[in-house]
C-alpha cells in the first residue's frame, strides 16, 4: 500500500472517530437524567395536588383522553392552543404515554395521597351513590385525581401534562396543562380543557 492510501485511510479514521464522539456527547447532554426526570414529574404533580382535610386521592395508572382515533386531533389541539408549547415536549409527551403506567407509592408530593386502584375504583362507582362512598371511603378527599405522564423537553423547563378530576357522578373535568419552570418554580403557563360534565 502506499503512503498516501495509509495517510489518508487514517485521516478518515480520525475524522470519523472525533465525529463520533462529539455526537455522543451532544447526545447525552440533551438527554436529561432519569432521577432528575422522575424528581421534576412528581414536582408537576405536587403543583396540582391542593392540601385537603386528609390525603388526595390519586388514580394509580396514569391517563391522557387520548383515543386511538384522535391522537392527532387531540396534538392539533394543543399544538394551538397552548402558546409557545415545543414540539420536543409534545413528543416527549406522546412518547412517555404511549401506555398508562402505574404511579408509584412512594412518590414525593409534598402532601399526603392514596393512591386509588382501577380495582378500586370499579367496585365504589358500580354503587348509586358512588360520589358519597367515594368520600366516606376516604374522607376529606372530595373525590380524586387523574395524572398523566409529564412531557418534558431537554432541559426540564417546560412541561405538558393531562390532569382530570373526579368528585362524583357527573362532576368533573380534564384539561391539558402547559408549565414552565422560573426561578426553581413551576409556574402554570397555559390550559385547555378538553371535557366537562
């Protein structure tokens, strides 16, 4: 082989091993460490849990109104409506729901909660007067909350999550909620409301 094949082999060699590496390392810098994730999604949560005459009642598997069918409409949806939303948390939303997931008992919420099991929650709304039991079942919680899964973008200061509440038989809401994170704080930025009854 020649010295010129040789120079030129180990020059491509070098270029691509220094491409490679600052690829990776834009890569994890983008990317937010799981613990830090998983510590700013129970500080959204805490944002929505108002301190009650006894622990807040929470849906243990997570939930966004999003059918099947109307996913698209549904990003549409907020895509206009919530201003100045970024299409990385929108994704990191739809990738971080794709199924219901179990909320995990001991999270950090600032505020004592129940964590209330589809099982649960089956048994007291088969009942007529399901809203009553509900409260006598768990007093001071006047009925209970529906979380999904935060979407975050890259550098945890934004943040879309679903929240619906339940007080009783025709009682209730669920809205889409943007946030943003301003001095250590997550402050509420924008909602749209998706249902009513």
């Amino acid at each position: 082989m020649s010295d010129k094949f040789i120079k030129t082999a180990i020059c491509l060699v070098l270029f691509i091993s220094v491409f490679a590496c600052s690829s990776l390392g834009t890569a994890s810098a983008n990317t937010p460490n799981p613990a830090n994730v998983e510590k700013e999604e129970q500080a959204v949560y805490s944002f929505f849990i108002n301190p009650t005459d006894g622990p807040a009642l929470i849906l243990e598997n997570t939930f966004t109104s999003m059918s099947d069918n109307d996913v698209e409409q549904t990003i549409e949806y907020i895509k206009s409506d919530l201003d100045g939303i970024s299409k990385e948390t929108i994704n990191n939303f739809l990738n971080r729901n794709q199924e219901s997931t179990k909320l995990s008992s001991t999270m950090d919420l600032d505020s004592p909660y129940i964590l209330l099991t589809s099982e649960k929650l089956k048994e007291i709304a088969s009942q007529p007067n399901w809203g009553q039991l509900l409260t006598e079942r768990y007093p001071g919680s006047y009925g209970y909350t529906i979380f999904s899964r935060v979407g975050f973008n890259s550098t945890l200061d934004q943040a879309l999550i679903y929240v619906g509440y339940v007080g009783g038989p025709l009682m209730g809401s669920g809205s889409y909620y943007l946030l943003e994170k301003q001095n250590g704080e997550w402050i509420l930025k924008d909602q749209i409301e998706v249902w009513i009854s």
